[in-house]
C-alpha cells in the first residue's frame, strides 16, 4: 500500500456518507471524498490519481469498465464498490457489499438456505442480493419491481416468502414512515433484512418486531463491506470480530437519546446537563402540544437530544420515537417494538449517569 497516495469514497454527493468515520477505526490511512460529476468520472479513472477507493452510486458500473482485472463475482453481479491499485498502477476491481450482505444475514441469524426469498426492488443492489441468495442456497428468489412480472398489484401471490430484503430507498431518510410492504400479509416470513441504515428502525423492520420476526437494518451490512474492502486495500485478512464494535460505535452515535419525564420541571435540566456532557443538540418539546407529524419529523433526525412531555405510545408514536432512538423515562411505558430504559435512580446526577453509561 502507497500511503502517499490517497484512498477514500467516489461518489457524486457525500456528506451524508460514514465511510470516512468507518475507515478510520479499521485502519490508519487517511480515508477522503472524491465528488466527482458524471462527465469528469471516466477522466477521473484515467487519471489513476489514488491508492484505493470505494465506489457508491451511481458511478459501481462505471468503475467495472474502467478495472484491468475484475473478480469474478463483480462481474456476475454486474458492479464494483472497491478499486485498488497495484504496483504497476493497474486497477483492480471488486464487491465487498456482496459479502457485506452476508455477514448482516448471519450476524441477524437469519438463513436463506432452503428458503423462498424475496426481494422488494429491481437495481443494482438487488442485482447483488439476487446472486448473493442463490449462492447461499436459496430455494427460489423472486423479485418484486413495480411495473415487472412479480409487482406490487400481484405480490400476494408470494404470501409465502421466507426471507424479505428490502433494496429500495422506501423508508430512508428524509422520507421516513413508510414501507413498501405490510409484513403482516407474509405469515411464513421469518426474516426481514433492509439495507437502509438511516434510520436505524424503517417501519418494515419495526413491524417486523411486531411480528415477531428476525430482522436486521443495514448497518452491519455497511461496516462489513468497509472492512473487506480495507482487507482488500491493505492486502490483509483480519478478523471478523472488528466489525461488531464498529456497528456498536455507529449505531450509538446516530441513535437519538429521548427523555420523558413525569415532570416538566425535571426534564429540561436533567437534559441540559446530559447536554452538555455529550455535545448533542436539544430539541425540546417538553411545552408544545405534537401531531404525530411533527414528532416523526423531530425523531427521525439521528444523535439528537429529545426532550418530550409525558405521551401515551400509540403506533405512531412508536414508530416516530423509536426509527433512531432510546426512550429514558421515569413514568411507566411499554412498547413492543422501542428500547426503553427506566430510570433506577432519583437523583438527577443518578439520571444522568445511567444515561451517559449507556450512550456515550
């Protein structure tokens, strides 16, 4: 590995990615953005100008033409993430979400082998997932387009789906609250996988709790593809067991801490001192009386400090609060689908204290 050369993310926009917060607790090369407009991104692979990078849409076809050598599996599924560069400066490409999407099914506990699964959309993620489920042994992948053969007017006729993997953008941030899918029309599905991570929770996986069902978001799937790739970018094999705090690291940091308390009174300051220790913004709505459109649009933001009056939880504020966030509270709440912590002790350092011990 060339470090004065730089590696990093080719994309068109970026700043919403967490590659760069990812790579830099795998490795300790410098790990950038390079935004580069569809005109400029053939000249950019020509240019040869990096050690090694990553490659989100819309540019994963585009890196596959441009590599001297492709893997295999890159080839079968059609698109490259990561592109390294050899001594000779020539490129060399392949797909670590592919395996990414295994080790997200694994961690989940979730099996295709044997089964029938279905997968809600037709690109270039799905692309991967159809060959990745039929090397994993699948019994039969169906997917479901909305103007193709299986679509969304006809899907009943696959009530029997196993295994469901969302591969739309149905349910990503901003546009969060909605699913492609009402889980409860699968009464054979035991395992729901959607390769959204932001938010944390899309309804499809929080109805999945509500079912009972085996489910993952695609958090797991995001850290294991950056770990193979910097496996690739290194010319290392480490161990799995990195990524499991990796995705821990992530998901606390993005996951919204909510404060309800019986009091008022007690909430604000108790949020401004848990404020102040984590650095997060307060988004107080302790006095304001919330539709449920506006709690989702506050709740959906991620690594915020929401302080709310006492509500009752109704489905849709379940879905609201708990998309990105743990519920502290001293009143009694239950939830089949949210984390919620009730606090042990009184005092308001106590309060703050279990709060920071598990979030920060």
């Amino acid at each position: 590995m060339n470090k004065k050369e730089p590696c990093g993310l080719l994309g068109r926009k970026l700043g919403h990615s967490y590659s760069p917060i990812i790579h830099r607790q795998i490795a300790d090369y410098e790990y950038g953005f390079f935004e580069v407009e569809p005109e400029d991104v053939n000249d950019f692979f020509a240019r040869r100008e990096f050690m090694a990078i990553n490659v989100t849409m819309p540019y994963k076809k585009v890196a596959l033409e441009a590599c001297d050598f492709v893997s295999d599996e890159a080839r079968a599924i059609g698109s490259v993430n990561t592109v390294v560069k050899d001594a000779e400066g020539r490129l060399h490409g392949y797909n670590t979400d592919a395996p990414g999407m295994v080790y997200m099914l694994r961690k989940a506990g979730i099996e295709a082998k044997g089964r029938k699964c279905m997968i809600l959309g037709s690109g270039g993620s799905s692309v991967m997932a159809q060959y990745m489920l039929k090397k994993m042994g699948a019994k039969e992948v169906v997917v479901i387009s909305r103007s193709g053969e299986n679509n969304y007017d006809n899907i009943d006729r696959h009530s029997d789906a196993e295994i469901i993997i969302n591969a739309t953008p149905v349910g990503m941030y901003p546009d969060t609250g909605k699913a492609a899918i009402d889980i409860n029309r699968f009464p054979a599905c035991v395992g729901v996988a959607d390769f959204i991570y932001n938010p944390a929770a899309t309804k499809l996986l929080l109805d999945a709790r509500r079912a009972g069902i085996r489910h993952t978001n695609g958090t797991p799937m995001l850290a294991a593809q950056a770990k193979y790739a910097s496996d690739l970018f290194l010319g290392t094999e480490r161990s799995d067991d990195i990524i499991g705090p990796i995705v821990e690291n992530l998901a606390r940091s993005m996951r919204n801490i909510i404060v309800m308390c019986s009091s008022v009174e007690e909430c604000v300051p108790l949020g401004r001192e848990v404020a102040a220790q984590t650095g997060r913004e307060i988004i107080d709505l302790t006095e304001e009386k919330i539709s449920p459109e506006q709690l989702n649009e506050h709740c959906k933001q991620s690594g915020k400090l929401i302080l709310l009056p006492h509500l009752a939880l109704d489905a849709h504020a379940e879905n609201a609060l708990f998309q990105n966030g743990v519920l502290f509270t001293d009143t009694e709440v239950e939830s089949l689908v949210g984390d919620i912590i009730r606090f042990k002790g009184n005092t308001r350092e106590e309060r703050v204290n279990e709060i920071m011990k598990r979030m920060a």
